[in-house]
C-alpha cells in the first residue's frame, strides 16, 4: 500500500490553482474579487456535497419501501440534519461576502457578464431533485436561459424524474395506522373526530376553512401531497410523542428545516444583491432583486407540509387512541 501525502489526496494544486480573476487578465486592479471567486467555488463544493447526502436518502426511499428495522429512516434522518447544518453554514457565508462593499464589486463587476450565479447547475438540480417543478418557479421562461443547451437538457429531463417529494408522498401513503383494522366497529374514525374538533376551533375569519380541510385531506384539488398522505401526515405529527412515530416526526421536521434554511438563504442573497446593486440588472441578464424577491415567495418544496400545522391542537384535546392501536405503537416488552 503505498502512502498517501495530504496535499495530493486533496488535489491542493488544483484546487488552490482554480482561481483566476478576469480583472488580472484585463491588467486592472480588483482585490476583491478574490474573494468573489473563492467564496462561490466554496458554495459549489457544498452544493455537491448536499447532493451527495440528498442523492443517498433519495436511495432509501426509491424503492417504495423505508426498512425501520434496518435503521433506514435513522440515516435518513442524520443525513437531513446535515443538509440543513450545510445550509445554515451557507447563510452565514453571506457575511464574509457582504465585506465586498458596492464599489469593491463594481472594480470588476462587468468584466463577469454574462457569467451569473444564475447558471449555477448544482443548485438547480437540487430544487429540481428535491420538487420544484417548473410551473411553480417564479420567471419560469427565464429559468433555464442563460444555460448551455447540454445543461438546459438535463435540467429539463429532471422534470420527468421522481422527486423526492413524490418518494415522501408515496412514504407517506404507505402508513397502516388509519387502517380500519385499528379503529373498532362503532367508533368514529379518527378523522371523523379531528374533523369536529377543527370545525369547532374555528373563530371569526376563519368559517370558510373547512374548504381547505376538504381540498388536502379529502380532494387533493391542486396539491403535491394526496389526502392519504396529508392524513397520515397530520397522524404522526400530533401523536409523535408514541415510541414508534418519533422518527417520522423528526423526518418531517428535517424537511421543513431543509425548505427554511433555503428560504433563508435565498432572502440573504437577495438582500445582499440589493445591498450591492441596487435595482440594477444581474450580470446574467436578470431582473435582480426582483426575480430573487419573487423566488423567495414561490420557491418552498415543502410548504405543503407546513400548512398541516392549521390542523394541530392543543394535547389535552386530540382524541384518544383505541387501545388495538396504541399497542400497535409502542414497543413490545
């Protein structure tokens, strides 16, 4: 076995030699954009290491089938949390590049045209693969652009690919603890019963609610998520105190962790560039702040897990569980 030399094993010489500022090739002075570059390759590793822990839980889930026993909703639930973990480290990044005032950026800010971060493939692909579809994107006749024709082709060929928020929404489907098999003859079914208990929450404002409640938990009118899945969603969140709903509650609160951090995150870019251009066009030709602004709005993968929250009530009034079932969710001695 022959040794391995620290430099060597990381390809320091390439990457440390990767950095060539267009402002040296042009012969004009720009200190700053250093910086630029080495904070966005920075992203990039990161970007392909979030998709490295995204691309083995989508794994897990491919094959409509979540091994418990084997630990696969542990791992997947590990890996999220370090997902989110990258993210917030990618927030805080923002800081080092808001050191780069509006005048340092503006010493080689033209030379980059019509180089944008817009074109950054690894960030597409991750909202493509997470579940953000084209039709919800905001500028969507914009999106894929500014891409080579070889990178708008595979970013269009995602659009036919599972998401992994289609895997969660099969996942989902899949729990047996509404089954009638649990729920013994003559009992109101759960929802029946949360049904009642949310009509009855309801205060000045809110009457026409019940529309909602019909279009997730009984439609689907319009949603990612079937009303299976928003059921049995809305099950585990508000008994996930039962042994055997611990993990799915902390999978789902992995996923709305994920979908804040990102908006976080695109919020931050946004006020940043705002900060340093103004209401100026971005270097890729887009309208700024303002298509940011309008990602920011549109650009949740999740949200329609966090809407489940509407339908969460205090613990001392969600219905008891039939004894059958609250067997069947423990841990056997």
């Amino acid at each position: 076995m022959s040794n391995v030399y620290y430099p060597d094993y990381l390809q320091l010489e390439k990457i440390l030699g990767a950095q060539a500022p267009e402002s040296a090739k042009h012969g004009a002075a720009a200190h700053d954009e250093m910086l630029f570059i080495i904070i966005h390759q920075s992203y990039e590793l990161w970007f392909k290491q979030i998709l490295h822990e995204v691309g083995s839980v989508m794994d897990l889930f491919a094959d409509g089938h979540v091994d418990d026993n084997g630990g696969e909703l542990s791992v997947a639930v590990h890996r999220l949390g370090r997902v989110h973990t990258i993210l917030q480290v990618l927030v805080k990044k923002i800081d080092i590049l808001e050191t780069m005032t509006p005048l340092d950026f503006l010493d080689f800010r033209d030379m980059l045209r019509p180089a944008s971060g817009f074109q950054s493939m690894q960030f597409k692909i991750l909202e493509a693969k997470l579940g953000l579809r084209m039709e919800q994107r905001f500028g969507k006749q914009y999106y894929t652009s500014q891409l080579r024709p070889e990178h708008k082709a595979e970013i269009e060929a995602l659009e036919g690919q599972p998401t992994f928020l289609d895997m969660v929404n099969g996942w989902l489907g899949r729990m047996p603890f509404l089954d009638e098999q649990f729920w013994p003859a003559g009992s109101a079914p759960f929802f029946s019963q949360l049904k009642d208990l949310y009509a009855a929450s309801l205060v000045k404002g809110e009457e026409d609610n019940l529309a909602l409640w019909e279009k997730l938990f009984e439609t689907g009118e319009g949603r990612r998520l079937s009303p299976t899945a928003a059921r049995n969603a809305v099950f585990i969140m508000l008994y996930r105190d039962e042994p055997i709903l611990q993990m799915p509650f902390r999978f789902l609160e992995r996923l709305l962790d994920i979908d804040e951090a990102m908006a976080t995150w695109r919020y931050r870019h946004m006020s940043m560039v705002h900060r340093t251009i103004g209401l100026r066009v971005g270097t890729g030709g887009s309208t700024g702040k303002q298509y940011l602004a309008g990602a920011l709005g549109s650009h949740h993968i999740f949200q329609e897990i966090a809407d489940l929250s509407s339908f969460l009530f205090e613990r001392r009034s969600i219905p008891a569980l039939p004894e059958p079932l609250k067997a069947a969710l423990r841990f056997k001695h």
